[in-house]
C-alpha cells in the first residue's frame, strides 16, 4: 500500500544568510542531492523548509538538514561529497538515528596538528575504537570505506602523543597485473607505486617536510612486507596493507613480529587478490584461525560503507551480485554433475 505525501514544515535557526547558502549549495546543489537519495522534495524560503514525500522520511531528512547546518558554523563551507557521507552512513531509512549514534557510544574524534578526522558512519566509528581497544586489528572490506585511511590517522594520532615510537607501514610486492621487472630503477624504487596510498594519507595529516624528516629520520618506515622478516618490532604502530596478497605463511610471519606497546593493523579486500592462481590468501586463512581469539579485533566493511563517489558503492555492489549469481551457478551444476 502507497503511504500518502505529506508536507513537513519547519524552520532552523540561528538565521545566517552565508550559513544556508553554504547548506544549499551551488545552484541549490546539496539540496537536490537530498531530494534524489530520499526520494522527496525539498522547498525553502530562507530559513523556512517545506519536506514533502513519506511522513517517516522527511522527518528523517530534517534532522539531516539540521545537522548539516550545525556543519557549517566557524564559516565552513559544505561540499557535496559531505552531504553524500551524511546520507550515506545514516542508511537512508533511518537517518535521524543514525545521526545521534544510537550506538550508545561517544563519538571518536583524532586530532592530528594539520587536521582533525571523525570516522563516518557506524562501521568506521567501530573500527577505530577497536583500534585504539586491541593490539591486533583487521579492517576487512571494498576500496574506498577508509580502512587504510583511518588506520594511518590513528597511527599518527598515536604518534604525536607519544603513545608509540614509530611507525612501520607494510606491503606485500606482488605484481598487479605489471611486471615489477619491467618497472625502472632499483627495488625500492620498484616498490614505491605501491605504498603511495600510505604516503598520501601521511602527507595530508603531517605535510610533506615532517614526513620527510619523520622517515630520515627512521620514526617512520615504509617497507615491502619481505623487510619484516627476523625482526621484533617494539613500541611501533604497524599496518599491513593490501594483506589480501599475503600468503599463509607471510601472515604468520608478520603477525609474529609484533613487540611489546606495538599495535597492528592488518587492511585487506578479499574480493581483490592478485595471488597466482591456486595460492590460498593468508588473509582469508587468518579470518578462519584467528576469529576466536581474544585481544583481536575483526571489523568487516560493507558496500554502504564505501566513502569515495556514489558511484564506486554501485560498482561494488554490482560485482558482489555478479560474483553471488556464478557461485550460484556454479554449485547448481556441480549438484547436477552430482545427480548423473
């Protein structure tokens, strides 16, 4: 039955004309974006707004209105990819509730001296707090919902108030489709296309001088995975990125080199391996032997989850029914083989 379309009036204060033109946009931008996700309309006068679709969703959409405006006090303004996060990790249908962290608890914050980040969303909040709780994390999802990101935010957060001593970035080298062969200079130089996201993320939190001088001076390492071996790594922060492309026995490597006062953070999507064919993941394997273990956090990341372009979350939500409909098909015809 068709819920009849009603019209929800209300108004926000303080009235600042800078403020709702930051809150509407562009050409009214932020606005229609909202009127195309929750599937009403959006009418204002000023200060005054007029909702107008499902009782249940524009009174969902005003507390996301009202939120974005408290967004734009200190003279910030409101990009549209902000008012996609806020849509997005309120899951549509419950919006309000999701605004108020109905999880019952605070919400987690790091300050950096460059900038200051808040985790979006249920799943992000939770993985960070699983961070700064557990000496053994994994963040286990699709590109782009912040594993990596947020894992070196906590890393320098943990830094600068001298909770650890240094920081050890890690990436197994396995070959993406290119030839590291083929790659000029030597292995290092190899090696750095593949730690790039590990360095943007740094560059943004701490600038590209500190970073320089954090690595000459060796607080920070950025290593291939193969460097791990033989050592024990003390009062250090440590991620595995990309860990999907370890094997068994380079997981269990790494999760041997952690030290005392060390965290680690392991980041991987199993749905993107680039192992040779017939190599099982160590970290689909680790999922398995260490899912009962206390004092190890597991965070797993969903589609809606997914932090980058509206886009990017339909992409993997499509490959995801794709993959779905062949493991489908393919134990149907295992089951007929079976039958003959």
């Amino acid at each position: 039955m068709n819920v009849p379309l009603t019209i929800h009036r209300f108004s926000i204060e303080p009235v600042d004309p800078r403020r709702f033109a930051s809150l509407c946009g562009q050409f009214d931008e932020n606005l229609r974006l909202i009127e195309q996700r929750l599937g009403i309309e959006v009418r204002n006068r000023g200060n005054h707004f007029e909702l107008i679709g499902d009782p249940a969703i524009t009174r969902s959409a005003e507390a996301v209105l009202r939120q974005l405006y408290r967004e734009t006090r200190d003279n910030k303004d409101l990009p549209l990819d902000t008012v996609h996060l806020y849509l997005q990790e309120s899951g549509l249908e419950n919006l309000s509730e999701s605004l108020q962290h109905s999880d019952g608890h605070k919400p987690v914050v790091l300050r950096t001296k460059r900038m200051t980040i808040q985790p979006r969303g249920p799943n992000q909040q939770a993985y960070v707090r699983s961070i700064q709780e557990h000496d053994i994390n994994f963040g286990i999802g699709p590109a782009g919902t912040g594993k990596t990101y947020l894992a070196v935010a906590c890393a320098v957060d943990a830094l600068e108030r001298e909770q650890i001593r240094r920081i050890l970035l890690v990436r197994p080298a396995v070959e993406a489709g290119e030839k590291l062969g083929f790659l000029p200079g030597d292995l290092s130089q190899k090696i750095d296309p593949y730690l790039r996201p590990l360095y943007d993320a740094l560059y943004e939190m701490l600038g590209f001088e500190q970073v320089a001088k954090l690595i000459e001076k060796q607080v920070i390492e950025v290593a291939p995975l193969a460097y791990m071996r033989g050592r024990t790594l003390n009062n250090s922060f440590i991620i595995l990125d990309e860990s999907q492309n370890t094997t068994l026995e380079q997981m269990k490597m790494f999760l041997t080199r952690i030290g005392f006062g060390s965290t680690a953070v392991i980041t991987g999507d199993i749905t993107q391996v680039d192992l040779p064919r017939g190599t099982r993941s160590g970290l689909t394997h680790v999922i398995d032997v260490l899912k009962d273990v206390k004092g190890i956090g597991f965070t797993h990341f969903k589609s809606k989850d997914v932090v980058r372009h509206p886009l990017v979350q339909r992409i993997v939500e499509a490959y995801d029914r794709f993959d779905s409909r062949q493991e489908q098909e393919q134990q149907q015809r295992k089951e007929r083989r079976d039958d003959r």
